[in-house]
C-alpha cells in the first residue's frame, strides 16, 4: 500500500507550502539577526561568531541527521543499527570537553587549522583539508541527494529517475550555502529540526500501532543490539573501532564542528553540543531503527526503500505531504551544511595559503559551492546499486576517517613530530586500508590466498594504530626525531 503524492493536489500542496515556509522563515529570522563579523570570512563561514547553544545545537543534529540516516539505518531492517547513534553520544562528549577547549584556546576556524599550528606547517593543513573534501564530495553530498531522492520516490509511488528528485534538493540546498552562509544553514537546521524530529517520532508511534505493538514474527537477530559476527555491527566492534569513528566524526570532522565554532563562547558552545547529545540519547535511536523493523514485519526485506513504504503507509495523505516537506528540509539542511563546511576548507586552506591571501569570499562562496554541487550530482548514480547505503558509507570513509584522526593524535599527544612524518602516516593508512577492504579480492586472486580480513571496523581501528606507527617510526628513521609524548594540551 502506498499513497501516490503525484497525484493528490491535496498533499502537493502542503508539500509546497511548508517547503516555502521554512525558506520564508529562515530569510526573515536571519535577517533580523545583528550581524557580528567585520569581515565577509567571519560572517560567511562561522556566521559571525554569533549562534546561541540553541542554533548549535539545532545545526549539529540536523546536519548529521538526514536521509541517509532514516533511510540508510532504516534500510538495514534491524535494531543494531541503533549503536551508531548511541556511540555518538559518547563522540559529542568527548567534543564538548577534550576537542572544544583546545579548537576555542587556538582560535581556529577549521579544525585543520588547528593541525597547521600543531606541526607548524601548512601542507599538512592543506593535505587533511583535501581528504575532507573527498570524502564530503565523493561519498556525503551525492549519498544525501541519492537518499533523499530514494526516500521521495518510494513515499510518492512515482517513477522518475532519481536525478529528478536529487537535481532540484542540490539546486535549492546550495541556494542556503550561497546567499545566506553558515547563519542561515544553521537557522534553517533548527527550524526543520522541530518538524522532522515531531514527524519521525510519530512515524515511529504509528509504524508500532500498525501492528498492534506486536513485534512477534520478526527474527531475533533483528530485534538484538548484540550483533554476532555476520551482523553489520559485531558485538566486538564495539571494543575496537567505534568509538574512535564517533571521535572523528564528532570531534574533527570540519561540518560538524564548524557549528560549535560559530557559538558566541566555548561555554555557549558546550551546551549547544551537550544538548545535541541528549537529543541524540533519547530520540535518535528509535527513529532510525524502529520503522524499518517495522517494515520488515510488513514488506518482508525491502532494504532502504523500507523508510519510504512505512511512512506512505501509515500516515494519512495530507501527513504525508508535510512529511515529504520536513524530510526534504532535512536533506536541504545537510546537504547546506556539508557545502558550507566544504567551501570553507578550499577557501581557508587551500586557496588563501597557496593562491590569494584577499579573495572576494562572496565570488568564491558562489563558484566553489556550484562546482561541488554539480559533481555530486554526477555521481548520484553511482550510489543506486548499493546494498546496504549506510554500511557502504561506513565502509568507503574509513578510507579518510583513520588516517585523518591519526594526524589529529599524533599532533596533539606528542612534541617533536615532523609534519612530513604525520603526513606519510596518513596516506600510508588510506593504502593500508584500501587493501584490506577495497582490493581485498583482487589481492586474494593475485596471490592465492585464502585469509579474510576482520570486520571493516575492526580494520579501522587497526588502520589508525597502524598509521600512527608509522609516522612516528619515520619521525625517528627518517626526519631524525623522537617523538615525545605530552598527552593533550590543557
């Protein structure tokens, strides 16, 4: 059973009009905010240095919370995947009192900045600044757009092609970006945030009265958060690789942090991010995992189009419409948010340190934010075959995710370390883990072998250990350094 939007005038037009709303309601309330900054960098990247715990923690959850976490985790059809949001409120801690202090101490406005103060050099600024953009250009901003398309097209009953959908969420997401900087990505993120938490808390509600709150019939391992070692999150995992991927994520990962950066103070800030924690503690979990058990006992195995089917069944039509609204809002939100966090690196580490120290912010802002967008938008389609989106998300960041953290540890934790050392760490890591997960099968082939490797979590963990090793055993052997080993800076 599913409701074709396309087709009811009743929900196209409530569609329509929340849609607009939170775009009226963004342009007025961030006009009526006093501009702080004195300079178009200040203003356009960390809004001034002016949002309230509020704002911050309205952006943070919103920029990490879209599609393809309700329908990526969703899609997995089991309540395991619920570890990835409650590990991450472990990550916002860690970000509030161990990353926050030293980032608001050193003024930064990128984390990468902080990395060129540590080493005292700025290509490994630039190096880590490049890593990020991969990752937000190649994996987040098309995954957002593919998701977000996925999730429209199931809910509507249609068939368009996913770029029908995922073209004009790029077009209007990058107009935030563009026009109204990180002020109004995060103003826009804390009014969608009310409506999409509101809306997905009562999918969840209706998805369990749809079957009388009766989970019988749904296999155990479903229902279990202890996953064996076939599950996407073995138990042991836990121990391992988690927590230093939500120590990434939360703490040095430039779109997340940049939010906290821009709040008036680090006490501000704190709160913002301690509010986002208990957000994530107490409403996240559910939300993105319980409509896709839910469908299961439904649909059967309908992978990541099961978000899509629960909410066109269980909501009614003109719902449904205002459903559509508030899930686009959510990919606009994060897929705004990723932009500005992106446009941000290139301008500040990449194109003031090599090309021109005095840009015209506003000139670049535009031109680097249309050149992202349209390259996520080709590779859209690359997405459309996967599996499982957020297991292969997962999957295709540890590439950058380790070996970026390792330069962060190593930096912050020891003295005396070369920046060419840290840097050889880092790209030797993304190798090493690219032929433990990625080449795997072809190295099989090529050398008979028959060993496979741990769980890609596991790997990561090992992948991070392994790209400290070797920066700080080139520190020694070939830049002619011993690393000290200080602990984190107070």
């Amino acid at each position: 059973m599913t409701n074709n939007l396309a087709l009811d005038p009743v929900q196209i037009g409530i569609f329509a009009a929340l849609t607009l709303a939170i775009g009226v309601l963004t342009w007025w309330r961030v006009a009526a905010m006093k501009k702080t900054a004195t300079d178009d960098e200040s203003e356009y990247f960390l809004a001034g240095r002016s949002l309230s715990w509020v704002l911050v923690a309205g952006s943070i959850t919103l920029t990490n919370l879209s599609t393809d976490q309700l329908v990526g985790m969703n899609g997995n059809q089991m309540a395991l995947l619920a570890w990835w949001e409650l590990a991450a409120v472990l990550g916002l801690v860690i970000l509030a009192f161990v990353f926050l202090p030293i980032y608001y101490r050193n003024n930064c406005r990128t984390t990468t900045e902080l990395l060129g103060q540590r080493y005292n050099d700025r290509n490994i600024r630039a190096l880590i600044a490049l890593l990020f953009l991969a990752g937000n250009i190649i994996v987040f901003l098309p995954v957002m757009l593919y998701t977000g398309s996925l999730f429209l097209k199931s809910m509507m009953g249609v068939d368009w092609p996913i770029l029908a959908f995922a073209i004009p969420l790029a077009l209007i997401g990058s107009a935030y970006a563009i026009f109204g900087g990180l002020r109004a990505v995060a103003v826009s993120d804390a009014i969608s945030g009310i409506g999409v938490l509101g809306v997905a808390v009562l999918v969840v509600v209706l998805a369990l009265k749809a079957i009388d709150f009766d989970l019988s019939g749904i296999p155990a391992e479903r229902l279990t958060l202890i996953g064996d070692d076939a599950s996407p999150i073995p138990w042991h995992t836990l121990l391992t690789g988690m927590i230093f991927i939500q120590v990434f994520y939360w703490s040095t990962n430039q779109t997340i942090t940049q939010r906290a950066m821009a709040a008036s103070s680090l006490k501000e800030a704190q709160k913002g991010v301690l509010a986002a924690a208990g957000i994530r503690l107490l409403i996240v979990p559910a939300i993105v995992v319980v409509p896709g058990i839910v469908a299961f006992k439904l649909f059967g195995d309908v992978g990541d189009a099961a978000y899509g089917q629960i909410v066109a069944t269980v909501l009614p039509p003109w719902l449904s419409g205002a459903f559509a609204a508030m899930i686009a809002a959510a990919v606009l939100t994060s897929f705004n948010s990723v932009l500005n966090s992106s446009t941000t690196l290139y301008v500040l580490d990449i194109h003031e340190t090599y090309f021109d120290s005095s840009p015209n912010v506003g000139v670049m802002n535009l031109v680097i934010t249309l050149v992202f967008v349209a390259l996520a938008i080709a590779l859209v389609p690359v997405y459309q075959s996967a599996e499982s989106i957020i297991n292969l998300v997962q999957e295709l960041f540890g590439l950058l995710s380790m070996p970026i953290l390792s330069a962060f540890i190593v930096g912050l934790v020891f003295r005396n370390v070369s920046a060419g050392a840290a840097m050889t760490g880092v790209l030797f890591g993304t190798v090493f883990y690219a032929c433990l997960t990625l080449l795997w099968p072809q190295i099989q082939t090529l050398f008979g072998l028959g060993w496979e490797p741990p769980h890609y979590i596991h790997l990561m963990f090992a992948t991070l250990v392994t790209s400290i090793a070797v920066a700080l055993g080139l520190n020694r052997i070939i830049w002619g350094r011993s690393a000290e080993f200080v602990g984190l800076p107070r």
